[in-house]
C-alpha cells in the first residue's frame, strides 16, 4: 500500500496513517509506523492480512472492556500482538448504552454532547488513570524499533481517545500544534458517511432537532474539546511539554528515542 494519510480498509472505520507530518529538526514521522483507527471489530480476514502486510505489529486498544465485550478485536495472528490499554475504566464516551438509553438521555438534556465530551477531554488530562494509560501506549511505542513494523492504536470510533493518542504522540515528535489540530479534526471527513447516516437514523426514529445537534457533538470531533484538553493542560501542567514529562511520564531519553524510531 502506498503512502497515504486515508487507508482503505473497507471492514474498518477511520483508518488513518500518521507518517509524512513534519517533525522537529526539520525531520518528518515515517510512514507504515504509526495508526490510527476506530474499533477492529469487524475486520475482515482480508483486512486482517492488509494491515498484516502493512507491517502491523502491535494493536493497542484504548477502550474500556464493556466496550470490548461488546465486539472484541479481529486480531487473531502470530504476527500482531494484542494489548488491553483502556484510557476508562469504564464506557465514558458512551458507546455501550442502547439506542432507547441514549435518546432518552438526549431528549431530557439537550446540550448532553457537547458538555459530556468537553468533560471528557478534561479528565483524559486531570484524571491518573487515563495518564498511565497514555503511559502504557508510548511504552509500546518505544519497543516498535524495528524498520518496517507498526503499531495500530484505537478506540470505538477512532476520535476521542485515539485523537489525543495522536495529539500526545506528535507533540512528543515535534509536530506543530496547528498540524496536529487539523489531523485530530480529518475524523470529520473521514468519518462524514458514517455520522450523517447515523444521524439520518436517529431522525428517523423521531430525535428532536436539540438532541440531533446534542448527538452529532457525540459522533464528531470537535475544536471546543481539542482546546479542553489544551485549556487543562494548560492550567495543570504549564504546557504540552511539562503534560508528557510530568502528566504522562515520558523522560527526555523517552523522547530522543521517539524521534530516532519514528522521525526520518
């Protein structure tokens, strides 16, 4: 597969590669290293055998494990190895409730979406077990050494958790913020098809036009929940740099290796 931001795994949901970016140094992060994805639920043996191919090595799954009980991982190979690295304990971002619990959540509290996700991008930064889980990824990381392997990281939808996955990953490699804001936001248009026919649905099944607007908050990303996260960063830490030293643990010498396995 040639080098591409979008991929296209048909049984898949927002696949997306993080190479070609430029980095600090004047360098730029290598491709077939980093991913980024929605859930690998549903892939198919074909899909499977892609992402095989593509040099995946490791696939760390940020969700909670009502979320992977719900549709665990296709990853059945000798070549990928499976990794259980929730960002929650449990379903924050409300994947795991049913269509009638959910409606009626929207229906009672119509600005629900946007207030439950900028509430979530907060605690990713100000609660210890998410850090330790964004810990646990960059140690995954750091073993990806080896040329032509990557490592998948994902969540449901491949937005949220795995959004500020990518974020925290390309500040650590000396991606500007703007670069990084607008790669957090391609979910919008990648996974465009997919929110407005979930949105269709749930105006089929009688959503109110303020739970509509509350839901698509829900199914999207977001500037106002990048800047949460960056606001309480901000407030917390002084800066993305003291987040990944002191938030999340990373070592200068965690970060030199960073750039030497993922930058060329």
């Amino acid at each position: 597969m040639k080098n591409q931001r979008v991929l296209t795994i048909p049984t898949g949901e927002n696949f997306r590669e993080l190479g070609g970016y430029p980095a600090a140094n004047g360098q730029s992060v290598k491709w077939h290293k980093l991913l980024r994805a929605g859930h690998l639920g549903l892939l198919s043996k074909s899909d499977l055998k892609t992402l095989e191919n593509y040099g995946v090595r490791y696939d760390v799954d940020l969700r909670s494990k009502p979320e992977v009980d719900m549709l665990a991982d296709q990853v059945e190979t000798q070549n990928i190895e499976y990794i259980f690295d929730p960002v929650f304990k449990e379903d924050a971002t409300d994947n795991s409730k049913t269509p009638a619990e959910m409606k009626d959540l929207l229906e009672s509290h119509p600005t629900y979406g946007r207030d439950h996700m900028e509430n979530v991008y907060r605690s990713m930064i100000n609660t210890e077990h998410c850090r330790r889980s964004f810990y646990k990824l960059f140690q995954i990381l750091l073993k990806n050494h080896q040329d032509g392997q990557s490592v998948i990281f994902h969540c449901t939808a491949g937005k949220d958790r795995t959004g500020m996955s990518a974020t925290f990953i390309l500040s650590a490699l000396g991606v500007d913020q703007k670069t990084i804001e607008e790669d957090y936001l391609l979910t919008n248009q990648v996974s465009k098809p997919v929110i407005d026919a979930r949105l269709e649905k749930a105006k089929e099944e009688g959503y109110t036009e303020p739970a509509l607007k509350s839901l698509r908050f829900l199914y999207s990303v977001s500037p106002d929940f990048f800047n949460a996260a960056m606001d309480e960063i901000n407030k917390l830490y002084g800066g993305m740099k003291q987040f990944l030293h002191q938030g999340i643990g990373l070592t200068d010498n965690d970060i030199k290796k960073l750039r030497e396995i993922y930058l060329e």
